[in-house]
C-alpha cells in the first residue's frame, strides 16, 4: 500500500521547490499525497495525481492519518503543531524545513551526502524526525565537506551574501517592488541629457525615504543596499544566523568537539542563492592540487571555478548557479597574512541544497526502508 504523505507549506518558496524536484524526480509515484494550507483549505491544490482540495493544516483528525508529513510552512506552524500532534500519539515521520526542532535531541538534521550513516542510524533506533539544516550551514558543508571529514581544519570565519528569497516569498516580491520604486523615481530623469548622474542618484537614495517605500518585510531598503543583520540578537553580540552555524554544522558533522566556526551573515539585493566567503585555517600546509582533489571527492555537485575573471563572473555568482544543485567553488587562493590560511568563494542554491533537496532526499530515504 502506498504511503500517505501530507505536505504542508508546498506554496512557499521551499515548498514549491521541493515539489517541483519531486515531479522531475516522479517521486510522486509511489506515494498517496495531501496537500494542506494554512489559509486557503477547501479551494483546488496542487494538480498532482489529479485534482485535489486543500485540507486546513490545523486539522488534527486528518494530520493524524498521514503516515509522513513535510513541512515547509515554517518554525510557528511547527511550534504551533509538532508537539501537539506527538501527545495525540501520531507515531509518523516528520520532515521539516523549519529550525524550531533542529537542536531537539531525538531530532536529526538532514544532509545525506553529509550523514547519511547518521540519519541511518537514527532511523533504526526509531527516530522518527528529521530536519533540513538552516541554509548557509548546508551550504557550507557541501563546499566544505572535504576538509572536514578529512580533519583538516581548525577554524572557520564566514561573511555571507544572502539572497532575499531566503526570508520568504513575500521578501522576494518586496525586492521587487523596492527595484521598480528606484527606477521609478528617476525614469524621467535617465532620460534628460542635462541631468547629472549625483543629482540621479540623489534622488534614487532619496526616495528610499519615501513613505510610500516598500519595506514592511525588510524593515529596510534592501535594493541597492547590504542589510548586515539577519533574525533576532542572541548572546555575545551574535544574530542567530550566525549563532546557528557552528552549533548546526558540528551537529551534523557529529564532531566529538566543537569545531569553531563564526562569521557575519548578511542580506543582499539578489533573487535566489547564497553566497559566502570563508577564511579557513587549516591544519597543515596543502598543496592547490591536493585542495582541489579534497573538495571534489567530497560529493558530486562540487564544481571548482578557476580562479581567473572570465571563469568567475561567469560561473561563481548567484546568475550562474540559480535552479541548478551546483555547488559552485572558487577563488580558492592561501592568503598572505598568515600561515595555513586558506580563502574560499562558493554559491549555492539556498532553496535547493540549502532546503529542499535535503527534505526530498530524506523522504525517498524513509519511503525505501
Ligand atoms: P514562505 O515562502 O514565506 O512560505 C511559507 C508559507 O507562507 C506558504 O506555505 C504559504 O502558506 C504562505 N504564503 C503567504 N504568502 C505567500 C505567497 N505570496 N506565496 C507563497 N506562499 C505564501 O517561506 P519559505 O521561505 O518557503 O520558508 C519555509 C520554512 O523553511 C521556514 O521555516 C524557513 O525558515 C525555512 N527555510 C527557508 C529557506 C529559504 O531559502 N527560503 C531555506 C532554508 C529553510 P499557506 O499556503 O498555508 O498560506
């Protein structure tokens, strides 16, 4: 009989990229699906296995008869229904992109070219919960993953250049808008010959202060602007972006110490994507030969971009990497201001390895057992 899996969350931008992979993948083939929503049950979902209605995703009576549920909905959807549902006695697998449960103790976090032999393990001592990692920690590790398993690296600092879609359809969509209010505040102007481009880009700056700027979302302009600060404050001046990455990577790695990893996390006007650079101290001296071969041997979606202009623009930006499971690794170079230091660029789909495909992989693990 096949398995009934509800999915929560599929018109999010995780949600609707897990589903999209999972009809390239035809995952939908061996399993019965429901769709849920937390604002439109009872209109047309999906058209997936032909028609079907949404049901509300507060429905206990029904989230009860699900065998699986994937959620992308989000950490209040989870805290509102996980524990719940858990006390009504539903004994089911839980896939979660959310944070809120990633830290609990008979949860894993999910990145199979990473622990797959963890998450086997978990699954045949009875863990039934797994969650997708917060999306530069997947990332990393998939760029990175070589150099650690292999031991090589003391410390890791990390600056990231986060994409909008990484808050949130409604984030995406005030990029947007915020993009077409600046060109509208100086169309007429790009036009007039006697306009100086300080006066154009005065008023562009300027309009950022309209009233009528969109920035319910950001809280700030993101559009021709960097916002260094992602998520709450936490202790030690860190945001909880930055404090998630060193305890969910050496979660992940199962590392039997904590390996040190900081960094500042920040907010860019792209679309989709993450990028990052890493100062990474290594262990030992190796040579760029031996780099190369350590990153590549680590999993399949590592592409190592020369480093010269031509291959760097083309191939290492969010443009180049968007829509595909690249992992993209470049501007590799040993930096001179000290010994065993090692300089990283890498981008990678956040939406993709950063979220759903980690969430797809783990369904189709749990579907084969
Ligand atoms: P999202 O795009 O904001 O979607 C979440 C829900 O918002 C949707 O399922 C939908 O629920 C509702 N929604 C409201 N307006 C919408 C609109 N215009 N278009 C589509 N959906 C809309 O959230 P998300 O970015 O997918 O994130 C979901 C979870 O994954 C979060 O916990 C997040 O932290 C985590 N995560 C996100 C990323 C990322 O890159 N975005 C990466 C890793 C982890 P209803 O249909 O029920 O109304």
């Amino acid at each position: 009989m096949k398995n009934t899996v509800g999915f929560i969350g599929w018109r999010g931008m995780v949600g609707s990229v897990l589903i999209q992979r999972m009809i390239e993948e035809n995952n939908f083939d061996n399993i019965h699906a429901v769709f849920f929503s937390t604002s439109e049950s009872g209109k047309p979902g999906p058209n997936i296995q032909g028609s079907n209605i949404l049901q509300d995703a507060y429905n206990f009576d029904c989230l009860l008869t699900m065998d699986i549920i994937v959620s992308c909905q989000g950490g209040k959807y989870t805290d509102s229904t996980y524990q719940k549902l858990r006390g009504l006695g539903w004994n089911g697998y839980w896939i979660d992109a959310a944070s809120s449960l990633r830290l609990h103790e008979d949860a894993i976090i999910v990145l199979d070219p990473i622990n797959l032999q963890e998450m086997y393990d978990a699954i045949n001592v009875g863990v039934k919960t797994f969650v997708g990692g917060n999306c530069t920690v997947s990332l990393m590790l998939m760029a990175l993953g070589g150099l650690f398993f292999n031991n090589l690296i003391e410390w890791v600092l990390f600056s990231t250049y986060q994409a909008a879609s990484g808050a949130g359809s409604k984030h995406i969509i005030e990029l947007i808008r915020q993009m077409g209010y600046l060109y509208q505040s100086v169309s007429d102007n790009l036009e007039k010959k006697q306009c100086s481009i300080l006066e154009i880009e005065k008023i562009m700056s300027k309009s950022t202060q309209d009233i009528n700027f969109p920035k319910q979302e950001f809280l700030a302009p993101l559009a021709g602007n960097v916002l260094p600060w992602i998520d709450c404050a936490v202790q030690d001046n860190q945001t909880r972006e930055e404090w998630k990455v060193q305890v969910e990577a050496n979660k992940i790695l199962n590392s039997n110490y904590m390996i040190p990893i900081d960094g500042t996390c920040a907010r860019v006007g792209t679309f989709r994507c993450h990028s990052q650079a890493f100062t990474i101290k290594l262990k030992k001296d190796l040579s760029y030969s031996n780099i190369y071969d350590i990153l590549k041997e680590q999993n399949n979606w590592i592409k190592i971009i020369p480093n010269n202009m031509h291959s760097t623009l083309n191939l290492l930006t969010p443009f180049a990497v968007t829509g595909t499971l690249n992992i993209a690794v470049g501007r590799i170079r040993k930096l001179k201001i000290g010994q065993n230091l090692l300089s990283i660029f890498s981008v990678g789909d956040q939406l993709l390895w950063g979220a759903a495909e980690p969430l797809r992989r783990t369904l189709m693990i749990l579907l084969s057992i």
